[in-house]
C-alpha cells in the first residue's frame, strides 16, 4: 500500500450534511440483502485516495483517506454521504473497522498509530502509538475478542489494541513460517478471524498465514488452485470461504478453508470492469462493497475516486 500523500483540503459533502445522516453501529452483517435499486457504485470526494471501508450492522459504510485521514461515510441505500471525521496534514486512514459499540479503529500507516473514532460524532477519542520504529506503516485491522490487531508491513509483528476500554498494548512478533518481505513490497497486509477463532488469516507477500494468537507462530497455508495471491490486499471472511481481494490484479479470488485453516482451495475468480484497483472489502447482505484506490492512475486533488459493489 502507498504511502499518504498531502492534498490541500476540502470537504464535499453530497446529498446534505452527514448530521442528518443515520448512525451506524454494530459489526455484525445484516441479514437481509440490499434491495436491488440500491447503487451499485457511488462517489467519493476528488483527491480522496481511499484504502480502507468498513461496515456494520446497518447500511452505512465507513471509507478512510491516506491524504489526511478523514473518514467519509456513505448510506448505502442511496450512494449519498459526507465527511463524518475531519483529517488533518499528515495524517491517514488505512484499514479501518467498526465495533458493535460504534466505535471505529483505524490503522494509521506511516505514523505509527492505531486511531478510535466515535462513529456516531466523527470525535477522535484515543490515539495509541504502537510502534517507534523508523519507517512503519500500520496497514489493517480485525477485531476479534477483546482486541483491535493490526498489522504493520514493515516489521514481523501484530499489535493487539484493547477493545472499548483502556488497556495495554500487546505487540506479537511473528515467528515459525513467516517471511518477512523487503520494505516497500506488499507485505502483511489484510487479516482476518480463522474459522475457529484460535488464530488470524493474515496474507503477505502473495501468501497466507495462520498465525497463533497466543504465541504469534506462523504456518504457511496451503494454496490449491494458484500459486500464490500477487497483490493480496483486504480479506473477507464468512464461514469457511475466504475473499482475497487481489488490487492490481483488479480480482477478488474466492477460497474454500479446510477446518484447521491449513489448506485454501480456490473456487472461483471475481472480476468486474469498474475494478480500478480495489483494496479493501465489506459485506453487506449479499454484496461486497470495494474501494478503488487507482494505485496505478495519477495521485492528485483532482484525481476522482469510487467505491463499486459486486454480488457474492
């Protein structure tokens, strides 16, 4: 993922001003699946450079800035949204997830930080610095049990992060199978729960990994299907099938888990012209919403930006 790159600021708010917007609340996934005259595609402000979306329990989707760490929300129902978190120089948004209890946990990149933002206010409550590390980039996030882990994709290490409640920072380095990849490749990345909730899928450097909770043990996953998964980005995960999104590759690769998460089976290739690439995922009923970073397009003010939806 890229570094965030400074824009001057500016605030488009469409469709009304984000107070009359609903409050979203709440990770887990709605059962009903959207009506089918919901957009399947919808704005973002020009110089957004989004990484990260996340989505809760009702229709509003969260979207982070690597230009100042904004954060924009979206009504899914109608494509219209408006700032909800205001960035500011130096700053990023990254991978960002959004708890039960409404609050939002944002990886910072390049500062070293893990941000909550109240989702209901768009307030900043806490701040942790994780790392001190010359040169880290703190890139997603998973919430599972009672804490936020990220990921940094400079350094073999997950940091655990308390869940609505002050605590201390555990830091996880990474050991058995894991290959840390050079600085500036694309490294650990996504994560997410395994199946049985004793670990974390994490994907680096086009590979999976089951990493042990408790002593930060890395085990290889077995790929069947493809050798590897080029570009590896955000991953989703529901039940035993595992969505790669693959960003300059602009496909999702779709995996069948066995029960140990030991071997990945691909099933089926997602692709879609309006792909720019994507990086991150969310499901909603039974679309997954992705953001399209245009990596590979110029990184302006005047660069415009979108997310898409694809069926599941």
């Amino acid at each position: 993922m890229t570094r965030n790159h400074p824009r001057p600021s500016r605030r488009t708010v469409l469709g009304g001003a984000v107070a009359a917007l609903a409050v979203a609340a709440g990770t887990g996934t709605a059962q009903a699946a959207p009506g089918t005259a919901w957009p399947t595609e919808f704005p973002l402000p020009d110089g957004w450079l989004p990484e990260g979306i996340t989505i809760g329990s009702r229709p509003y989707a969260y979207m982070g800035s690597r230009a100042d760490g904004a954060i924009y929300r979206t009504d899914l129902r109608t494509g219209r949204g408006g700032v909800l978190h205001e960035g500011a120089a130096g700053l990023a948004s990254i991978g960002l997830k959004l708890d039960r209890d409404g609050l939002l946990y944002v990886a910072g990149g390049a500062g070293g930080t893990a941000r909550i933002v109240d989702a209901r206010t768009g307030e900043l409550l806490t701040t942790y610095q994780l790392t001190r590390d010359a040169g880290p980039f703190i890139n997603d996030v998973v919430l599972h049990e009672d804490r936020a882990w990220f990921t940094d994709s400079r350094a073999a290490v997950l940091h655990g992060v308390p869940r609505g409640r002050q605590g201390e920072v555990r830091a996880l380095p990474l050991t058995g199978e894991w290959v840390q990849a050079p600085a500036g490749t694309n490294s650990a990345n996504g994560l997410v729960a395994t199946p049985d909730g004793r670990g974390l899928i994490v994907v680096n450097a086009g590979q999976l990994y089951n990493v042990d909770l408790r002593t930060g043990h890395a085990t290889k996953v077995t790929l069947k299907g493809a050798a590897d998964v080029t570009g590896g980005d955000g991953l989703v995960r529901l039940g035993r099938t595992l969505y790669v999104v693959q960003n300059r590759l602009n496909k999702i690769t779709v995996w069948d888990l066995d029960r140990k998460t030991t071997t990945a089976t691909l099933t089926r290739t997602i692709t879609d012209p309006r792909f720019d690439v994507p990086t991150t995922a969310a499901r909603y009923g039974d679309r997954l919403y992705l953001v399209n970073a245009r990596f590979t397009s110029p990184q302006t003010p005047q660069t415009t930006f979108n997310a898409v939806a694809v069926s599941l």
